[in-house]
C-alpha cells in the first residue's frame, strides 16, 4: 500500500509540471513568460490580379428583323449554324410582292410610251409654231404635256424600284459572317417589321468582346503619370477571362476602349477587351469574369494569423523600439490566397510586427520579442510536453486499476 501510494505521488507530481508547461491560454502557448514571435517587414516580389465580373459579346450581334409582312415560306439555316455574308436565311411569302413588281413594271412601260407621245407632240407644235400655224399657248401646252410625261416616267420607276425592294425583302439574307441565334419563328409564322422578336440574330464570334467595369479610383490609378486614357490602354496588360466554370481561358485578351463617361449611379466606367475566338468556345451572351495581373515588386505581405478583424477592420500589434506593442490599423487588398494578407496601408518595410497569439494582446502592453524559428522550436517542446502528459495519464488509469 506504501509503495502505490508513493507511486501516485510522483505520477501527481509529473502531471503538475507537464500541466504547467503545455496549458494554453488567449491562442498562444504558455511558455510561462512574455515571449511573442516577432516579424520585421520587408518587401516582396509578387503577382497580384484583379477581377471584374464581365459580360461576352460578338463584334457583331445583329438582330435580323422583316422589312415586309407576311408567312415565312422557307427556314434556311439551323440554330447555332455558321453562316457567310448574305447567305439565305429565311424565305417570306412573295406572290404578293412579285405581282407588285409586274405591276410597276407594266405603269413603266406605260408611262415611257405616254412620254414619246408626248415628245412627238411637242416636236410637231415646234415646226407649227415657227410656221405661224399655231400661237405661243399650244406650244407651252405641248411642252407642260412632255414634263408631266417624263416625272410620270420617274414616278412609275420610283415605285418599280420599290416593289421590287419589297420582293428582295422576301428573301432574307445575314448580313455578316457569324453564327444564328435562336430562331423563335419556323415556317408558316406570320411576321412583320412590327413583330416583337427578330427573326434570329447573328453573333459575329471570329473576334469576342468582353465588358467590363472598373471603379472611378481604378481609372485614376490607371491612367495617373501615362499621360491620358490613349497611353493608359496601351501600356495596359494583357488580361485573361475566367469562364462560367471557373477555368481560364486559354487566350490572352487586350483592352480596347474605355467609355468616356462615369456612370453616376454606379461610380463605375465601363472597358471592352478583345479576345480571339478561334475555336468559338466563346458564346455572345455568356458571362465571366476579367482577370487583370498586376506586378508588385515591394508589396508587403503577412500571415492572416498576424491579423485581427473586427468587422470590415484590420488590425496588427506593432512592436516598438521599448518592446511595447501597439495595436495598429491597417488596409489589405481584398485579393488573397486564404493564407496570406497583401497590406496597403498601415505598414512599412522595417517594421517589426507580433505573429502569434495576438488575442492575448492589449494595446501597450510590454513583449519579449523572439524570432519565429525560436518561437516554433518551444512551441515543438510544448507539444512533447503535452504529448508526455498524456501518456502519464494513460500509465495512471492504468496504475489504477
């Protein structure tokens, strides 16, 4: 019984001392002192990018509207099909149409054999006239008859050459090379130039344009010391679009323009860049997002876990020449990579700034600053520390039993 108890005394006694040594407290291991790993900033080479949510177009989205009524005889082409500059798309109703051209043709006619009846007769008051046959009125008469005759001849071709527009209307025809959209009318359907939807619309897709909007102060940054928007384009770099499903897409795009105005609702200027569409895996009307890669080669980059966020703030502990911290603002680009925050403001190269258990922290409070490698290899003691306890533990529910 002596000899149990002894060994509980000691097993007690191993316990306290592992207990004090591996203890945690305010998310930083109680090394038993005020040691805090301790970082002074330098500056970084990295990559940063910026995305903006973008919407994809064709150079050319024509909409392809009737310009005369009537049922739609013929439907030429499928959905999504490749079609070339003025090839058929569609086939209106034209009997009508046909019978007006013939009918402006036959007024044509008619009124060119009115015009050399009317020439004739102008011809002959002429030599009557100059015969004293006939007076000054009869001549002017016959030459007013001639002048009606020919705008009559004017008019009749005016209309032909309108009636047969009106029968070439018939036979709609793409206006550029491109790819047809959706066809929400098939054969038999009535339409119109008043009709709601196109016939179809046929996207350009060779070349794609991406839109895009940057903020007023992205502009100002963009264009600041490049002398103007002209310079700012063209020292801009190549972007990238990312896809609906996340991928990127396998051709670099480069802006083009950049709208004039700022939207005074949104504070936002609308880019277009363009990207080539060879394979036309791009669609117009498909969404995406702009990636714009920007070069830093001083950025300023810390852990998250040197950070404190209260709501939309950062924080970090600055340490000072005495060893007091100071609890610091600070702004973070709000591109990261989950691991890492890129400072803005706040920080600057050779500041020294606290890595670890900053939530056991107060402003002013007085630190003993070690490096992170010191920090880590008592953090590793700690750990076999704890790990010694719980195999005391284990050896003393076993002791007793």
């Amino acid at each position: 019984m002596k000899k149990k108890c002894n060994f509980l005394i000691l097993l007690f006694a191993a316990a306290m001392v592992v207990t004090s040594c591996g203890s945690k407290q305010s998310g930083k291991p109680n090394f038993g002192d005020d040691e805090y790993a301790v970082r002074t900033i330098s500056g970084q080479s990295t990559e940063l990018q910026t995305t903006y949510p973008a919407t994809i177009k064709g150079v050319q989205d024509v909409e392809i509207r009737p310009k005369v009524s009537g049922f739609i005889t013929k439907l030429c082409v499928q959905e999504g099909q490749a079609v070339k500059k003025g090839q058929l798309l569609f086939v209106i109703d034209n009997v009508t149409y046909a019978a007006a051209v013939r009918q402006a043709r036959a007024a044509v006619n008619s009124a060119k054999a009115q015009l050399n009846t009317a020439k004739l007769t102008y011809t002959n008051n002429e030599k009557l006239f100059k015969n004293n046959v006939i007076g000054s009125y009869e001549l002017q008469s016959a030459k007013n008859a001639l002048e009606a005759a020919y705008a009559a001849v004017a008019q009749a071709e005016a209309n032909y050459v309108t009636a047969k527009q009106n029968l070439d209307f018939c036979y709609v025809t793409s206006p550029a090379n491109g790819v047809v959209g959706d066809l929400p009318y098939r054969v038999g359907a009535l339409v119109s130039a008043s009709s709601q939807q196109p016939l179809t619309t046929v996207s350009s897709i060779g070349t794609m344009q991406v839109y895009f909007s940057v903020t007023e102060k992205d502009l100002l940054e963009m264009t600041k010391g490049v002398g103007g928007i002209h310079a700012a384009i063209k020292d801009y770099p190549a972007v990238k679009l990312q896809l609906a499903d996340g991928t990127i897409y396998n051709h670099e795009g480069r802006v083009a323009t950049v709208s004039g105005v700022i939207d005074p609702t949104t504070g936002s200027v609308s880019m277009r860049a363009d990207f080539p569409n060879p394979e036309h895996l791009l669609k117009s009307g498909a969404s995406g997002s702009i990636v714009v890669p920007h070069h830093a080669s001083s950025a300023i980059i810390i852990p998250q876990d040197a950070v404190s966020q209260v709501q939309d703030k950062y924080f970090v502990y600055v340490v000072g020449s005495d060893s007091k911290v100071k609890y610091t603002p600070v702004t973070v680009n709000p591109n990261n990579d989950g691991k890492n925050y890129i400072i803005e403001t706040g920080l600057k190269v050779g500041d020294r700034i606290v890595m670890n258990g900053i939530s056991g922290l107060t402003d002013g409070q007085k630190i003993t600053p070690i490096t992170e490698a010191q920090y880590q290899e008592k953090l590793k003691k700690t750990e076999a520390m704890g790990a010694d306890q719980s195999d005391l533990s284990k050896l003393k529910k076993d002791f007793g039993k």
